[in-house]
C-alpha cells in the first residue's frame, strides 16, 4: 500500500463494516492505513489481517479500530497465513492501536501464529483510553515470541476508563533492544 487508506466508518447506530485483508507474502505499508471507526452509538468493524509478514515503514502508518462516542471499537487481528510464523516490522514510529477517547469499549489487538511471532522496530501496538470507556487488551499467543528493536507493546488509560490489559500466551519469550 502506497499512499492509500482503507476506511470503514458509521456515524449512527448501524455498525460500521469489518476490513479483512489475506496474503500469502509480505503486507507493506507506506504512508498508509487502515482505519476502523465509530462516531456514535453504532459499533466499528473489526480489522483482519491474515499474511506472514507484515511492514509498516513511516510513521503515518498502521491500524487503527477507534470510538470517538459510546459505540464500541472494532478488534485489530493479525494471523499467520501460510506459514507457522508471523513477523510484523515497525519503523519510524508506526503503530497498530485499537482505543477509546470516549464512553464507548475499546477495542482489543490480536496477533497469532503457531510458532512464531517476530515483533520488531520502532513502533507500538497500543490499546488506550483516554476517556471513561474501557481500554481493549492485547493478546500475542504464539510457541516462541520475540520482542526487539524498541518495539513498545502498551494497554493504558489516561482518562478514568480502565486500562486492558497485555496478555502473552507464549511458551519461550525473546526480548532485545
């Protein structure tokens, strides 16, 4: 993706629609996102990613699953895809963010593979709130997990929402950098 952007959005009670994108290579991002949103009472779609690699390469990067209301945020899922591994690359502060800057449930990320998930670069995968509604957790359920390079994993609150929270599902856990 080249200067481009993905959007599923809904500014009333119907819910926005869910993006999913499959590849069986690399998902590479420059200046370029994919944005799931809800402005009122309706929900956002969920964002799906199925490759075995994925690159983000400049800050105006990423995923973003966010609620500016009372309806809920969509999820941000990222699998492997014909392959047992998973390795998603940030730099120059790019981000995956699922969040909540009102009433409304953030939503939660979601990165799987068999064996392996390689997290790596400058960039976060974040899930906030930074209003009354409750941040999403973040999941990474995988045999062997590598952090490394600066990568900030994060589930916070900065408003009166609680935070979620950061579950690791993970037999051998590799950090670096």
């Amino acid at each position: 993706f080249n200067n481009s952007s993905i959007q599923s959005d809904t500014k009333g009670s119907d819910p926005a629609g869910n993006i999913q994108l499959t590849s069986p290579g690399v998902l590479s991002f420059n200046n370029s996102q994919i944005i799931s949103n809800t402005s009122s009472t309706g929900s956002a779609g969920s964002i799906t990613m199925n490759a075995p690699q994925v690159q983000f390469n400049d800050a105006a990067s990423g995923l973003f699953a966010q609620t500016s209301s009372s309806g809920v945020a969509g999820n941000i899922i990222l699998q492997s895809f014909g392959s047992d591994s998973l390795a998603v690359q940030f730099q120059n502060g790019a981000q995956i963010s699922a969040a909540t800057g009102s009433t409304g449930q953030g939503g939660s990320v979601l990165v799987t593979a068999p064996q392996t998930i390689l997290l790596t670069g400058n960039g976060t995968i974040s899930a906030g709130t930074s209003n009354n509604g409750a941040g999403g957790n973040i999941q990474l359920t995988t045999r062997d997990l590598t952090l490394q390079d600066g990568v900030n994993v994060s589930a916070s609150a900065s408003g009166s929402g609680k935070a979620g929270e950061v579950i690791i599902n993970a037999e051998n856990l590799t950090l670096h950098n």
